[in-house]
C-alpha cells in the first residue's frame, strides 16, 4: 500500500488532521486506498528540516508559510506547480486574498490550511475606555503610556524571540510610515521613519515583562490567558488554542483589528521531488476540504472559507475580525529573497533589542547585508 508522506509544522491547526477522535486521516486513507504519515515539527526547527526534505523524494506534501516562501521555492524548484491560473480549481469558498497568495506567476502551488495574522487583544476590565474594532497601533500605544501602572498585571507584552521579531515589530515600521521592503524586493529601512517605529518597540519592551524578549507564541499565549498583561497581540492562527479552557475570564478578552495587520496562509504544497505527485494532490484536495477547514478553524482559531466563518461566527467572538483581518492585512512583497532578508532584519533587531546596537548602525548594517546578498545572486534557500 502506498504512503504519502506529509511535514508540517507543529500549531493547533495541525492537530486536526491527526486527531484520531476526528478521524479525517482515516477517512481519506479508506478513500484512496493509502497509507499518510504525518511528521509534525517544532516551529523554531520547521524550516531547517523543511529544506533538508527538498533534497530527496522521501516528504510528498510539505507546509508552506505562504507568500514569505513561496516566491524563493519556485526560483529554486522546490515545489511542483499544481495547476495554471486558467486550470485553477481553488474553491470560491476560500477567501479571495486567500487564493491570490496560493499563486506564484500565474501558477497555483499551494493549498490553504491555516491563517497566521495580527489580531489585538486586551482585558477589558483594566480600560476606562473601548477599543474600536480596528484600531492604529499607535493609539495603543498612546493608550498604554496613559495607563495607571497596576501592579498585578503588565501593560503588555512583545513576542520579541529572535524567530518572531521581525513580525512583532513589523506593525510599529507600518505605524510609523515605513513599509520594509518595496515591491520590487530592495530594503528600504534606513530611515527616520523605521527608527521612529522601532523606539516606540523599544518603549514598548518597557512595560512587558523583562523576559519579554525570549516571549514565542507559547509564551504570549500563556500571557494572555494568565491575565499577565493588558495588551498583547498575537496570531489569528493561535486564538484557538489562547481562547480554550485554561484561559482566565474568557469573557473580559477583547479583540482588534490594527490598521497595520499582516497576515500568511500556511499552505499545502507538492515537494518536486514527489514520486506520487498526482496522489499527494488528491490528499491535499482531501485536507483542504470544507468539513476539514471548518474543525480546523475551532482548535486554531483562523479557517480559510467563507462558510466556516460564517456557520461559527456567534460561537467565536473574533471570528468577524480574523475574517477582516485576512481581507485588509497588507502582505509583504513577494520576492525570492524575503526569507533571508527577514532573517537579516530578525538578527540585527535582536541586536538593538538587546541594547548591544544603535538603531541606525544597525539599519544601515541590515541593509548593506541584503544588498550585498541581491549583487551576488546567491539566497532565496
């Protein structure tokens, strides 16, 4: 019996697939007559393991971070194109900007599985005031410094890992008028406006905890659920697994929407390497399917269709803004080399969080690096 091997990435959206009590794997091995194995990896080690599978035909379906990879694992042929523009089957159910991000040049190489974009939360009873439904950054912000300090709880905290800082400062840049990357892929960072956004980062750090810089989503959700701040923002993807029954006065959690959200579809797609591309297809078909995206949008928090949204919408208070969210975030460029200038940007940033770097040494430091890295036409892995 064949077995079509699947990577993923380790989040409550994956939990789905492989909850036996669900039995949606079951399901789709009696339907095609197969076996599927699911390895499951930490996210602080996914992407290493992930490239390490581009190298040989053992994983048939690998998870994709959307249009962050996309662009770097087609110029590197990594992923096998599923169909043209034309031929497209993507279910209209899907959000639009959705389906738009399963497209490289006119080419559908990914099948959705999950939403990962900024949403806002915040404890109701420690505000004199309501939250719009979406809001600018820097009014919370604004909101924070006019905050009588408790000494209960933090104002907020930052997810400032090294593997999410880019990410968790990327709406502070947009705040302050700075967009990192143009659509033509060149860094364009070191300026007045980037070093605006990243001193009010900074300011921020102030009020979270003095750990805040090791925070990863684990660490921001147990906040929030242990009511150890008043802030915090964190993925769409995880409000799930924040929002569940370990979670303190579920009913004083508040939501937004920030005009600066970002939001990536992890995604389904075809390792070229395949030797069973058409059957992985079919598998991804399966995954991807209706009754599947709606389960999947009760543990993680994020479907990707229009009708999961709406059939859960009075069971799951953010739901409404998670919809919006995906439909008004801005994505980044999509351009071979975003990965690795994140991944530049994320080192110098964790510099100058650190105190060990002046915000604009670093900048220009970053840019230089990403210059030098586009002359030479190496990257894009």
């Amino acid at each position: 019996m064949k077995t079509i091997n699947v990577l993923a990435v380790n989040d409550p959206a994956v939990n789905v697939y492989v909850d036996t009590s669900k039995g949606f794997l079951k399901r789709i091995e009696n339907k095609l007559g197969i076996n599927i194995d699911f390895e499951i990896v930490p996210f602080d080690s996914y992407y290493d393991t992930l490239m390490e599978s581009f190298d040989n035909d053992k994983i048939d379906i690998v998870m994709v971070a959307g249009h962050l990879w996309l662009p770097a694992f087609v110029q590197n042929n990594y992923l096998s194109a599923l169909y043209t523009r034309e031929e497209s089957k993507v279910d209209k159910d899907i959000l639009k900007s959705i389906r738009e991000e399963m497209y490289y040049e006119d080419k559908q190489y990914l099948m959705p599985s999950f939403c990962d974009g900024h949403l806002l939360t915040y404890r109701k009873s420690y505000l004199d005031r309501s939250i719009a439904s979406k809001v600018s950054l820097n009014k919370i912000i604004e909101h924070i410094k006019n905050l009588n300090r408790n000494n209960d709880i933090y104002p907020i905290v930052l997810k400032s890992h090294p593997t999410e800082i880019f990410l968790d400062v990327l709406p502070y840049l947009r705040a302050a008028g700075c967009e990192p990357f143009t659509d033509l892929g060149k860094p364009q960072f070191n300026n007045d406006m980037a070093v605006e956004g990243i001193k009010n980062y900074l300011e921020m750090i102030k009020y979270a905890p003095k750990d805040t810089l090791l925070f990863d989503n684990d660490r921001v959700r147990e906040a929030i659920q242990n009511r150890e701040s008043i802030f915090a923002v964190t993925w769409g993807g995880q409000m799930g697994a924040v929002m569940d029954e370990e979670c303190k006065d579920r009913d004083d959690v508040g939501f937004a929407i920030l005009d600066e959200s970002w939001n990536v579809t992890w995604s389904f797609g075809i390792n070229n390497n395949s030797n069973s591309k058409e059957l992985a297809l079919k598998v991804m078909e399966e995954l991807t399917a209706k009754d599947i995206d709606i389960e999947v949008g009760r543990i993680c928090g994020n479907p990707t269709r229009y009708s999961s949204f709406t059939e859960d919408d009075n069971k799951y208070p953010w739901y409404s803004l998670a919809k919006e969210m995906i439909e008004s975030s801005k994505p980044l460029p999509s351009f071979p080399l975003l990965s690795d200038f994140i991944g530049i940007f994320s080192k110098f940033m964790t510099e100058i969080a650190n105190g060990r770097m002046e915000i604009m040494d670093a900048l220009n430091e970053a840019t230089d690096e990403m210059n030098r890295l586009q002359n030479s036409g190496s990257g894009g892995n």
